[in-house]
C-alpha cells in the first residue's frame, strides 16, 4: 500500500488544565486517579458549541501529546516490561501523537468544564469533545488482550 501524503492540520478548541507538571507525575489512566481534578477550557470562538454539555456525566477529549518522547514502534510499555508494538497500547509517543482520554463531567462555568479523573499535562492543547454515552461506547464484553491480569504499578523509570 503507497502513503497518501495527505495533511492533516488542526487548530486547537481550548485548552486541558491539569495539577500536572511533569509527565512522572501524570497518572497513567485517569480511571486510577478520580480525584484528579482539572479544567477544560474552551476559546471563546467555541463557547455556543457546549449547549447541552451539562447532561453527560463523562466527555471524551481529544489532545495532542504534545510533550511526549521519540516514538518506537515496539517498546516496553508502562504495565508490562515486555516490549510491544506502538498499536498495541497506549504509550504516549505515536506516530501521530493524537491522546484520548474519558474524562467525568463534574461541572461547567460558562466556557470551562470542570472534569475529575483528568490524565493530561497541564496546558495541553485541546482538540476536540464527544460526549461519552455507554450505549455506544461501553463493550463490557471486549478482550483485554496483553492487558489482562496487569495491574496499576508505579511508572518505571524512563517511561512515559
């Protein structure tokens, strides 16, 4: 198969504020931290486009890993010493370096939501929001693959 060559360009929304600094200290999946409190906070331009928003107890944001290391299709990853490929996980640093998180609604001030359970460094652009709605998104029957069984563990050094 031949590389289209097509561009993709895209303009952030807004912005993911975070207590997080540095990537050491971001935790690996927002689900293990609920208490992680951020901001989400949208140009103005986009306001008019959060009518309705309120409804959702969870938003999927869509963000850049703007900070993320080189990328390497196959590596060791953050729960499995075992190398694997990039497609097989979820290491931030990827050919197209595009992050997704679950996010819950926790509240909305005109322009800013306020979100528990937030996975990203602070100041990261934000490029998008869908609300989660677990009759399309939720798969209770899905394989875990190379996941299953692996347990939440202190990020090893070196690893993102």
């Amino acid at each position: 198969m031949k590389e289209t060559g097509v561009q993709i360009m895209l303009k952030p929304i807004g912005i993911i504020h975070s207590g997080f600094t540095t990537k050491e200290e971001t935790p690996i999946q927002g689900r293990f931290r609920p208490e992680a409190v951020g901001w989400v906070e949208l140009y103005e331009e986009y306001a008019e486009g959060l009518k309705d928003i309120e409804g959702f107890s969870h938003i999927f944001l869509v963000y850049p890993f703007d900070r993320a290391g080189q990328v390497q299709l196959v590596r060791p990853v953050l729960l499995d010493d075992e190398p694997h490929g990039i497609f097989a996980c979820r290491y931030p640093a990827r050919p197209n370096g595009i992050g997704l998180t679950i996010v819950q609604l926790l509240g909305r001030e005109a322009m800013k939501l306020k979100v528990g359970g937030i996975d990203v460094l602070d100041n990261t652009p934000l490029l998008d929001i869908k609300p989660y709605v677990p009759r399309f998104d939720c798969f209770p029957d899905a394989s875990e693959g190379w996941f299953k069984g692996k347990e939440e563990r202190p990020k090893p050094p070196g690893r993102e």
